[in-house]
C-alpha cells in the first residue's frame, strides 16, 4: 500500500500521458486486490472462491496493463496506421490544376467577364502569380471554359491580358510586403515577365494553336496552351500514383481500342475456327427455317 500511495501525485499535479494511464492502472489493479483479500478473509463468512478468483485476474490484468501500457500504445499506433485508408486526391480540373501549379508563388484570382457584339457574355478565371522577394516578377494565368467563340475569346485576352492582371494588382486590398531590412515591395511595382498560361477546354487544331500563339506574340507575350491533353496527362500521373480518388470511365476511343487490342491477341487460326462455327450455325438456323416450309408444301 505505501508503494501505491508513493506512485500517486500529490493535490496540486494533474496526471498526464503515458504515466497518468499507468497511475489509473495501478490504483485500480490495487482495489481489485483490496476486493480479492477481503474475499479471501471472508471465505468462513459464506464468500465464495470465485468471487476472489475473479478480482486477482482483474486485478492482473490492470497491473500490467499499467507496466507494458507504452508497448501496447505503440502497438495499437502501428496498427491504427495500418488500417487507415490512404487519403486520395479529387480528380483534377483545370481550374483547380491553376491553383496547384506553382505552390511557391503567390496569386491573386478574379473572374472577369468578357462581353460581344451579339450582345452575349462569358466569364472566364484569371491568375495572377507574383513573387515579391526572389525574382520580383509576375506572370498571368486564365481559364477559357468551352465556348463556340473560343478564338475570339484568346484574341481579347491577348489584347487585354495585362490591363487585367493590373487590375487584379490594384483591385481590392493593396498587398505590400517588406523583408526584413529591405524597403517595402508592391504588387504593382513587380515587371510582367511576358508568361501567359492559357488553359481551354476546348480542343485546339495545330493551326488554330499556331493562331493563338501568333496573336499573344503581336502583344509582345509568351503564351502556354494548356488544354484537354494537359488535364489528361494530370490524371495519369494521379492514377500512376495511386492518389486518384475516383474511377474514370472509358471513352469510345478507348472502348474501341480495348476491342481491337482483344481481337488483335487472338491468333490467325482460331479467328478461322471461330468464323468457321459461326458460319456452320448460322446455316443449322437456315436449314430449321426452311423445313417447316418443306413440310407444308409436301403435304
């Protein structure tokens, strides 16, 4: 009893960790032993064996529990770790592949709205990715959903790409920061380093993609396509690693790929024989046909 009364904590100390489970264990494997004697002594008085029997197990078992309780945390850890499912990302999108792209950087975002002359409208996503300490340079990034005016579409961002990316710089909060005994940089004093990153959901044709660099190069800017082939590639590296969240389900194209793949892996020969059976049942089928009508005309 001195032993037990020496491992607990005095008033004005709270249990902690490992060593408060412990202390719980032995207090509890103690009373247990307390209940096991007083049946043992009590045995004469009608007690019964059992009942003493039981509370040495109990008491047991809260004792080395108390004594091996760091082993069997790290084992309840390891297996805890063990069975928990692997976390897996969200298939990507292009929007949110403008997000991830460049996680060294800063961004601000705007949806700005592009207006015709039919009177129609398209909002689109714009990106500005600035860095105010290393290189002291910003570039742009937008996303063009699908859209039958895709052309026009670039042929405004070209024209305007750096009036929007100053507006997103002026829009909104003024973001100055300073380093330590450095004067304070702007968003606005940064130089555009002539990077535009287009991503479009529509698929562009090489001359179309040539057309759309050519507009961006009159307006002195440096554009990068990203379009379906770049989200594709996005999910491929996702399902390579195992990270991909969700089952893709297989266009035409890949449908009739798999069917010519399965084809192709049969041999000459056994194309023949499968012909040849087809053929001898189509012609059992004929011949069942043809024979009722036989019959009818004989009799």
């Amino acid at each position: 009893m001195i032993w037990i009364l020496r491992g607990l904590r005095m008033g004005d100390e709270f249990l902690r960790g490992d060593k408060a489970v412990q202390d719980w264990c032995h207090i509890f494997a103690f009373c247990f032993a307390l209940a096991c004697v007083d049946a043992l002594v009590g045995l004469g008085f009608g007690r019964h064996l059992g009942v003493s029997a039981v509370c040495f197990v109990v008491a047991s078992l809260f004792y080395l529990t108390g004594v091996k309780w760091p082993q069997i945390k790290h084992r309840l850890r390891r297996k805890t770790k063990a069975s928990a499912p692997a976390e897996k990302e969200v298939a990507p999108t292009l929007p949110s592949l403008m997000d991830t792209s460049f996680p060294q950087l800063n961004k601000l975002w705007g949806k700005p709205i592009l207006h015709f002359e039919d009177g129609s409208s398209l909002e689109v996503k714009s990106a500005l990715y600035f860095d105010l300490f290393t290189s002291g340079a910003k570039f742009l990034g937008f996303y063009v959903p699908s859209t039958p005016r895709v052309m026009e579409v670039c042929a405004v961002l070209a024209a305007h790409a750096t009036e929007l990316g100053d507006a997103l710089a002026k829009g909104g909060l003024s973001i100055t920061c300073k380093a330590p005994g450095e004067n304070p940089q702007t968003v606005s004093d940064l130089t555009y380093s002539g990077k535009v990153y287009l991503h479009h959901d529509d698929v562009l044709t090489h001359g179309q993609m040539a057309e759309v660099e050519e507009m961006f190069k009159a307006h002195k800017l440096s554009v990068v396509l990203r379009g379906p082939d770049y989200l594709t590639s996005a999910w491929l590296d996702l399902e390579t690693q195992g990270k991909l969240n969700m089952k893709l389900e297989p266009s035409e194209s890949q449908k009739f790929d798999a069917v010519v793949r399965k084809v192709l892996s049969v041999s000459y020969d056994e194309l023949k024989r499968r012909e040849r059976k087809y053929k001898q049942k189509r012609a059992r089928k004929k011949r069942a046909k043809t024979l009722p009508a036989s019959r009818d005309l004989g009799a």
